[in-house]
C-alpha cells in the first residue's frame, strides 16, 4: 500500500506493512451514530490479522504487536484514559474515519463501557476527551462492600461472631484501691514470723491474738469482745476458726490447744501434748491440727476424749505453716527447716517430701478452683512462690517476688492468690494465676506484713504487721460481678482501737 492508498484509508502504516495485513470495513461519517456506535456496528468491526504471504515475515512484524483480550481483565477500574488522537496532517478520509477507528480500537481493547464512555464524548462528567488526572490510580468499585463481597458486613458480621469480637474493646485492667479502706489500732500485735495471730470466721468475726488475750471484732457492726486472758504466764501463738465459724482454737506459748465457743466466750476443751509454743493451727472437717516448736504435728479430735489421736513426725525444725486442703484428703506443712512436706488422712508418713525452698515455709495455700494444686512461698533467704502438682509431686512454676514470702490466699471468686511480704518492701501482692501476672502492689505497713485473713464473702483481706495495725484491703472483685465491693459508712476509712 503506498502513500496514497494510507492517506485514503485514513490509517498510518508502518511503510513495511503489506496492505494485505489489515482489512478495515470504511464507515462514512453520516452513516455513524455517535451516541449509539455499538448498536449501529457489526458486532465485529474489525477483521482478525491474517497472515501474509511470507509467514515468517509477518510473524516478527507482528508479534510484537498483539494485545490479548482484556475484556475480563476489569480494567475499567484504573482511570486510565487518554487524549484522543489528533488527526493526522494531510490525513485522507476526513476525521470521522478516525474517530470511529479510535472508539472501535478502545471497545475492543477495553470492553464496551469504556467504548460508550468515550462515544459520548464524556469520562465521569469530564469536559470532552480531557485528559484524565487519575492516571493508574485503583478507582474502588462500588459494588466491594455489597451483600456477595467476601469483604460485606453480612459475611464477617453477626453471623460467624467475628464482627462483635474484633469491634469490641478490650476490658480495662480492674482497678484495685490502693489504700487500705479501714485501720484498726492492734497493740502488742507480736512481730513473730512464725506466729499466726490473726483470722477471719465465716459468720464475719475477726480473731486476733494480741499479747495473753484473744479479742474478736464483729466486722458487721465494729463490736469488739474480749474472748480469753491467758494470763501473765502464757501468750497467744495461734489462732483458727472451725469452718462453721462457731468454735475458735488458740494456740498457747506453753504448747497448749485450746478450743472456745465464740459466741458463748465459753472455754470448751484444753488439750496438752506439745512440749512447746503451738504457732500454727489448721481445721478440716472433723481434725484439729496443731503445729510446734518441738518438731511434731499433732491431730486432735473433739468427739474422743484424749489429747490427740496421732502424732507426725517429719520435720527438723518448727513448723509455722499448716493447711488442709479443701476435700479434706491433704495436710500440708511447712517448717523452718526449709521443707514442704504433704501428709494423706492415714499416713504416718510424708507422701511427698518438697525441698526445693532455701528458706522457712509459712506460706501455704491449696487452691480452691483446682484439686491438688498447692502454693508455697519462702522466707528472706528464697523469696519465691513456687507452684506444685501434689498428685505428681512436680512443680509447675517458680515466681521470685524479691521479698520474704509470709502468706499465701487464694481467692474464692477469681482464680487469683494474694502474697504478704517482709523484707524487704512489707508488700503485699495480687497475682493473676497462672500467668502470674501483677494485679496491684499494695503498701501502707511500716513492718512485715506477717498476718493475712479473708472475709466470708472473698473481697476483703485484713493484714497485720509489727507496726500494731491491721488494715483492711478491697483486693478480689465479688462472685457476681467484676466490680470491688464499695466502703459503706460502717466501713469508712478510719482507725479504731481493736481493744
């Protein structure tokens, strides 16, 4: 094809370009419909590529050139648009040839949207074959957040819980007062670590040991009774309420258990055989356990007559910690002699023998959401909370608090467990179990925190030091909901004397 002939056509070729490579049905201008092109064509305007008479010629001309179908490519979501093409100069044919050549080529290279678009002369309310000024920029289709798009509330909604989860946020740590809500006065409150002075009935009585007497405080109304007096030549060393609440047991320096009824303050029993001071006292359902100096544990009974109906053996130095456990199937001790010994209903021999403290067990605690998990801390020389498996004799896990352990309580409402601590912070530590994670620090007491109770309902704790105080602590939320328990004016913040 020369010169002339591409003129006419109304189409630039390359010089090399046979005519018989392209084939274009002409179109007049009059005989095209611009606001219809589509509709007024053949559905095929334009001819495939035939080969040339020389296939190898017409191979490298025009393998460079072939544009694959892009029909369902959805390029029609990049506003990729062009300037239209000038006319040529000295272009044959007129400029309707082109134009309608230019909108052909388009609908076939970018569907039949992009065809109208440019038939009508407009993009998206632009002046007439502007240039586009979003060039390569993803437009979002209207239809991605519609009800069949993977993305559309319907399918990460309600349905499968994911939409709930990732839209609510997270819960804000519980808060956990700082201060104590009450203080009460406690003179001659002993600053022994191995004694255990203080405890909390289940009808909401405190007992506490100050000197040679017992007083009990009503926490309901403040009431303060005077029990016992044991006289000048003997001293409190441990107290225990029975479960019911009614009988309180004193441990006596003279090695003496005695057990009172609390609301009678009538002495019901006295009961020998240790040889001295009984610091440690432990009920279960039906035994009395009591723990000396002199190295023994002895088991009293109520129902029979006589002292004690058995006598353990085991440790080498005094025992200051003891605890049942809740079933009634376990007795754990700790003693000076670094050892946490775990004793059955029968035996009169340790099952378990736990040596891995390098200081004094007091601290002891069975834990009452998971049968025979048992926690244990250590005194100065140890500093650790150490976690056992009593069925398996293992430990679970090991915490250094960096103070002198002196008690152990777990919550009855959450899995968490409260720790006392002397040297050398006088703390006291709220732990979640079993990341072990820090709930609240709380200070206030000018010496080591050696005494912990709970009250019935397990969201007060009362600590005592030998700073002659016992505070009172809102630590663990309540059983129905996650909120501390709020001061009422009976349990204003004030101080008071216990005696």
């Amino acid at each position: 094809m020369d010169t002339a002939q591409r003129r006419k056509s109304g189409i630039n070729l390359p010089a090399s370009m046979s005519g018989t490579c392209l084939r274009l049905e002409t179109f007049s201008s009059s005989s095209i419909n611009l606001s219809s092109p589509i509709k007024s064509m053949s559905p095929r305007t334009i001819s495939n590529l035939s080969a040339s008479s020389s296939p190898s010629k017409s191979t490298s001309l025009c393998s460079d050139r072939f544009i694959p179908c892009r029909s369902s490519s959805r390029l029609h979501t990049f506003g990729l648009m062009e300037k239209a093409s000038p006319v040529k100069e000295g272009g044959g044919g007129g400029g309707g040839g082109s134009e309608a050549y230019s909108r052909l080529l388009k609908t076939e290279l970018f569907g039949t949207d992009f065809g109208c678009d440019f038939a009508a002369g407009t993009v998206k309310g632009r002046s007439p074959m502007s240039p586009s000024k979003n060039m390569l920029r993803f437009r979002t289709e209207q239809h991605s957040s519609g009800p069949n798009s993977p993305f559309s509330p319907s399918i990460l909604g309600q349905e499968n819980g994911l939409s709930s989860e990732v839209s609510t946020p997270p819960k804000p740590p519980r808060k956990v007062p700082k201060t104590p809500h009450k203080v009460l006065d406690a003179p001659s409150l002993q600053d022994d670590f191995y004694l255990n002075v203080v405890d909390w009935s289940s009808q909401n009585v405190l007992a506490v040991g100050l000197g040679t007497c017992v007083y009990l405080w009503s926490a309901s109304n403040s009431k303060v009774t005077k029990l016992c007096d044991l006289g000048p030549n003997d001293s409190v060393s441990s107290v225990q309420w029975t479960r019911e609440g009614s009988y309180v047991s004193i441990g006596t320096n003279l090695g003496q258990v005695q057990v009172w009824d609390g609301t009678q303050c009538k002495r019901l029993r006295t009961m020998g055989g240790h040889q001295t001071r009984t610091g440690v006292l432990a009920w279960s359902s039906r035994i009395l356990s009591s723990g000396s100096r002199d190295r023994t544990i002895l088991q009293h009974d109520l129902r029979v007559p006589s002292d004690y109906i058995s006598k353990l053996v085991g440790h080498k130095s005094e025992i200051c910690g003891l605890k049942w456990s809740h079933d009634d199937r376990e007795l754990a001790s700790g003693g000076n002699d670094n050892q946490l010994l775990v004793w059955n209903q029968h035996s009169q021999q340790p099952i378990l023998k736990l040596t891995e403290h390098t200081a004094a067990v007091k601290a002891i605690a069975w834990s009452p959401h998971q049968n025979s998990i048992l926690a244990s801390g250590g005194g100065t020389a140890d500093r650790c909370i150490r976690f056992w498996n009593t069925t398996t004799g293992n430990q679970l896990n090991s915490v250094d608090t960096g103070s002198q352990v002196c008690n152990l309580m777990w919550s009855k409402n959450v899995n968490e467990l409260v720790s006392t601590h002397g040297y050398s912070q006088n703390q006291i530590m709220v732990w979640k179990y079993p990341s072990m994670a820090k709930v609240a620090t709380l200070t206030g007491h000018s010496l080591r925190v050696l005494y912990l109770a709970m009250s019935p309902d397990g969201q007060t704790i009362v600590t005592g030091a030998g700073d002659e105080t016992l505070r009172f602590w809102n630590v663990f939320p309540s059983v129905k909901t996650p909120t501390p328990v709020k001061d009422t004016g009976l349990w204003s913040l004030g101080r008071t004397q216990i005696r």
